[in-house]
C-alpha cells in the first residue's frame, strides 16, 4: 500500500496559443499520486504527458484546474516557496541531461547542494555516496563529455537525488539512449528510488522503463484514456 496523496489535479487544463490557433495540450485531468509510488505518464509525442508533468512538477500553471502538491494549489505558491519547492521537495531528470559541460561529474551533482548552502563536508558526503550508488564512483572526475550517456543520465539521476526530494520528476529520461542502455538506466532508477522511498513520476514512451513503475497511465491528445496497476 501506498501512503498519502502528495500531489493531485483537478480538471487541469492547458491550452497554448488563441483563437482559431489554440492548441489543448491538456485537457482537464484528474489524477493523484500516492507517496511511495511509482507512476508513468505514457503516450504519443505530441500526446501531452510532458506539459502535464511540468503541472505537476510548478514548472508551468495551468490554463484552467488546479494541481496541487500536498494539498496546496501550486498556483498559490510564491516564486520563493516554489524554488524552495525545487531545491528541497523535487528532483527533476531531463531527456537531455543538462549536465553543465565544464564541471565533473561529482562537482555537477554538488552544485545543488552547494546552491543551497549545504556545508562542504556534507555535500562531499553525499555527492560521493549518491554517486557509488549509481554505480560512477569511479568516474566522479570526468567531465560530461568524458562519459557515454548511459553515464551521463546516472550523473542526472545522482544530481536530481542528491538533495533528497520527495518527488522525483523524469522527462524521457532514456529518449536519447540505446535500448540495452536505456534498460540500464530504467534498473538503476528502480532501485535507487526505491532504496530511498522517493515518489516517481515519468513521461516516457520507453515501455520498457514503463514497465518499471508500479501505474501507468495512458495519455492521447491531452487526456488520460486508461490506468493500469502492476500486481
């Protein structure tokens, strides 16, 4: 069993464009995610399950609804409590890495704690034990394009968790990878979310990584279509 709803919409929607241009990316969803769960938004690109991850993550605000996150509109929240929001309670995994090219792997997953002010002791702490979790111990000093992107995407998961969220939000997050390394990084969020209790969230069309998680919910031109629970 799950515990308590930690994020929810309802009748969320949103539109981009106007007039006879307006495009419904999503169309009044009604959804809740459960700590400790694992969920995957899957669909056709173009389907809306990336806008609707950035709703549930504060990214965007919706056009009409509302998402909330532990019970609070996310729309009510001020620009400060939302990077408060980022920097403490969310991770977030982008299909592209968004590495920062000059610095290595561990000074990249650092760089959040350093930002949030985390003592030098604790963040060389953490950033190490994050980093052997993933299996990049050993390459902590590498610089991004010393990696393969398998590599890479273990350094964006280390970074995303370092900060110990409870949510953790991921965008594609094998889309640019080949399928054998694709699976690896599916195994590797698995278990690493699991070891520490994290609520996942993924917009994928990887049914491979979406077999991992424990819901799948299906999207197709801005709304869900059906739900199916792993046993």
């Amino acid at each position: 069993m799950y515990g308590d709803t930690v994020i929810s919409t309802d009748e969320i929607s949103r539109s981009f464009g106007s007039g006879e241009q307006v495009v419904t990316a999503v169309n009044r969803v009604n959804m809740d995610v459960h700590s400790g769960e694992s969920l995957a938004l899957v669909g056709r690109s173009g389907s809306g399950k990336t806008t609707l991850l950035n709703l549930l993550a504060g990214l965007d605000q919706p056009t009409s609804g509302k998402a909330m996150f532990e019970g609070r509109e996310l729309a009510a929240f001020s620009e400060k409590e939302l990077v408060e929001l980022r920097r403490h309670k969310i991770g977030f995994i982008f299909q592209s890495f968004g590495l920062i090219p000059l610095l290595s792997a561990y000074e990249n997953v650092e760089l959040p704690l350093h930002i949030s002010g985390v003592s030098w002791r604790e963040r060389r702490r953490r950033a190490t034990e994050i980093l052997q979790l993933v299996g990049l111990g050993p390459r902590a000093k590498h610089r991004p394009y010393e990696l393969s992107g398998g590599e890479q995407q273990r350094v964006a998961i280390a970074r995303a968790l370092v900060t110990a969220p409870d949510v953790l939000f991921a965008d594609e997050p094998t889309g640019e990878l080949d399928t054998v390394t694709a699976k690896s990084i599916a195994t590797i969020l698995k278990d690493v979310v699991r070891q520490r209790g994290v609520t996942v969230v993924v917009a994928t069309h990887d049914l491979n990584l979406a077999g991992t998680c424990d819901r799948v919910l299906t999207m197709e031109d801005g709304m869900l279509t059906n739900s199916q629970q792993r046993d």
